[in-house]
C-alpha cells in the first residue's frame, strides 16, 4: 500500500485520495488513505507510456544529432534516470519497486542494450496536432469537404486544450472597447470610383454583399463577413496595392465593443493549463502537443495564399467556420497578426453574425458614443465613423526580403528550412 504523503506528484496524490482506502501504508507505515502498490505502479506505466519515446522512434535527423553530432538536444536518459530525477516523483524506495514492477522493454532494447528514451512533450519533429493538422488540411482539400467528421474531431481536439473545450478560455480572448477605430480600405482607381465611394463610404467601405462576397482567408464565396485592421497603413498593406492606385479608407467603430479569439494567445491559454499539471497526469502529452502546435498557429492561419494556390484558404475557412458556429454566441470574431506588414499590424475578421453596418442618424453629434436607437439600422454591432475618409495616393512599396548567397533555403521543405537555416 502506498499513501499520498509518500508521493510527490500531484497526479499520483490525486489518484490515491480518489481510489484509495484507509489502510497501513508500506513505506511511512502511517494508518490513512492508500492504494494498493500494484495499481498505482500500474497507472505510472500507463502515463510513461504516453510521454517517453525509446530513441528509436525519434527522425533520422534527431539520431543523427544525437549519436552522430553527440547533441545534448533532444537529451536521452534510461528510465532510472528518469524517474530519479523528474522532480522527485516519489520518494526513493517507491521508486526503486516501480523500477523492479517496469516490464523488462523498459530497461533493455531488442540487442539487450540500455534502453534510452526522450521525454516526449512536443517539442520532438514529430507533434501529434502537427500531424493532425497536415491530415486535417489534405483531407479538406481532396477528401470530404462539407461533412467531414474527422475535422471536427480534430478540431474538438485541439480545443479541448482549452478550458476542456467548454466556454472559451477567457485567456486567449482580446476585448476591443467600442471606442477603438476599424480601419477599412478600398482601391478606387478613376473619378467614378472615387466619386461612389466618397458619396457613400458606409455602404462602400462595409461588407461586400452576399451576391458579390469573393472567396476570402476566412470565408468562401457567398459568405460576407468584414475584415479590418486596426491602423491604416496595415489596412492598405493588405490590399497589396501598387505604385499609382488610389486607395480609400475610412473607420468604423462598435456599438458595444468586440470580444475576438486572439490566435496569438491561444499557445499562452493552452500552457496555463498545461502549467496545472505534472508529467503523469492523464492527458499530459495531450496538452503538451497542442501547446507547441499553437506557437505556430497564427502563421498556418495568416500566411499568405500562393499564387496559383486555389484550395490555400479551405483550412482556414473551416477553422473559421467551426469557431464561428461554436462559439458566435460569445465571442465577435478573431483577432491575429498581419503577415502583409511583417507582423507590425492587427488584422480581425468579424463573424458574419457580428459584421452588420449602419450609419448614424442624421444630427447626431460626432463626439457622442452612440447606442442603437441613434443607428439607422438599430440592430447593427458596427457604426461608420463621419469625417474619417483618408484618400491615399501610393507613392512606393517596400519590399523586405530575407537574403541568401544559396538557394537552398527556399527550395527545401518547411522541417528541414527549420532545421539548417534561420528563414
């Protein structure tokens, strides 16, 4: 028997104060709650089976670091390594027995050499939602488009992560304050265009009807949703205009403020969960995966379409989609970084649902925060803002560029550009 007061981890102490009984313990000899030694050594095998990798599960390239390079990263160790140093799991004589209860693939490979592992937390070339998410994407393009039950799993998965997939973590949530301008824009190239949208920037500057909604980042064809920036110059980064367009940007506000998913805090939300829990939790890696997965989950979602990359939005769109019909009733929309203006910008997409429009009333004073009975559509989230028309000449554009005397960085795949070169 096995007591709480004789583990450390907060995983095995909540799984003896669960299924233990009042008993003596074998190892403090103090009468109170245990669980036979049997079960509890039981559990921990089921949990190392989840978060050590025997080293040769790891990539040709992490071998090769490894026993080639004589790399400390990823670091390898036997189990009783491990388990004697992982932040004292238990005390010694604990862990001596669970090192004895181990099957013998624990501690000799198929040659009756050592056995090594890597501590498996994500951070290995092999992620499990990287996985995930190279699958989810090939399937939505050459698969099942519209029913697909798998990205919905997956995606269920992965925001699982987050608060248990429940109400959304309100740490990966971004308030707007109805005072914060929207910035839209739109090239306006000849005297009509120019004229059309002077006349009516509320209407011109909006959202794009339903009939004429082109396929977006965030929706496909036939779905108007609004997107913004929070500052001008972005705003007109994302048109991609050319040297000589005339570009036309106005600002809109909220009536009530806008709470939008922030894709940049999703990993920090993801690792105040992970932070809770210990190595031998049920679930660990789980979290852990997703955790490292989202670092990057702002590029997957914002980096820019290739040029004849004709399905390169359908990911993105069914992320969208599934965030807007999870999670529409309490939250605006999105909120990421602009990858147009290297990342110095704010870009939101704005649920269909939270995208509707009005000017305000005729007389109302401009330095008034408006409500809804001072709309002329009174049920809309969003207002343009008078007197905020800019009209904008484009003089230049800069280019930034990563450079390189060879040209391998840009031909090899996204693992090895990762691995060898710092693009």
């Amino acid at each position: 028997m096995i007591c709480e007061s004789c583990v450390n981890f907060k995983s095995l102490k909540e799984l003896i104060a669960s299924k233990g009984k009042a008993d003596e313990c074998k190892y403090c000899y103090s009468n109170t709650t245990c669980l036979d030694e049997p079960e509890v050594f039981t559990y921990i095998q089921s949990r190392l089976d989840e978060v050590l990798t025997s080293t040769e599960h790891l990539s040709p390239y992490e071998q090769g670091m490894v026993y080639e390079c004589g790399s400390d990263d990823p670091h390898i160790f036997p189990i009783w390594e491990f388990l004697g140093d992982a932040n004292e799991i238990a005390r010694e004589e604990i862990i001596d027995s669970l090192l004895n209860y181990l099957p013998k693939e624990f501690h000799v490979d198929d040659k009756g050499n050592e056995e090594h592992f890597v501590f498996d937390d994500g951070t290995l070339e092999q992620n499990d939602y990287a996985d995930k998410w190279q699958a989810f994407v090939e399937d939505i393009h050459h698969d099942r488009r519209f029913f697909n039950k798998s990205a919905k799993e997956f995606l269920d998965s992965l925001f699982t992560t987050l608060n248990n997939g429940e109400n959304f973590d309100v740490n990966a949530i971004t308030e707007l304050p109805n005072s914060a301008p929207l910035y839209r824009a739109r090239i306006a190239n000849g005297r009509e265009s120019i004229k059309k949208i002077s006349e009516s920037p509320c209407s011109e500057l909006g959202p794009v009807p339903k009939k004429l909604a082109g396929n977006q980042r965030m929706t496909p064809a036939g779905i108007s949703a609004i997107y913004c920036s929070l500052d001008r110059n972005t705003c007109l980064c994302e048109l991609r205009t050319i040297v000589g367009d005339i570009a036309i940007s106005g600002a809109f506000r909220s009536v009530n403020g806008l709470k939008l998913i922030d894709l940049k805090k999703l990993s920090d939300a993801c690792k105040v969960h992970l932070d809770r829990l210990d190595p031998l939790h049920e679930g660990y890696r789980n979290i852990s995966h997703a955790y490292e997965f989202l670092k990057d989950i702002t590029y997957k979602l914002s980096r820019p379409l290739g040029r004849h990359d004709e399905l390169g939005y359908l990911s993105t769109q069914v992320f969208f989609e599934y965030l807007r019909v999870k999670y529409s009733e309490i939250v605006d929309g999105v909120i990421f970084e602009s990858v147009q203006n290297d990342g110095n910008g704010i870009n939101l997409a704005l649920f269909p649902e939270s995208s509707s429009v009005s000017k305000l009333k005729d007389g109302l004073d401009e330095d008034k925060t408006p409500v809804s009975s001072d709309l002329e559509k009174p049920d809309a989230k969003l207002y343009f803002v008078k007197g905020s028309i800019i009209y904008h000449r484009i003089d230049g554009v800069e280019v930034k560029s990563k450079d390189s005397q060879w040209s391998e960085p840009f031909i090899v795949d996204e693992l090895t550009r990762r691995r060898f070169y710092a693009f």
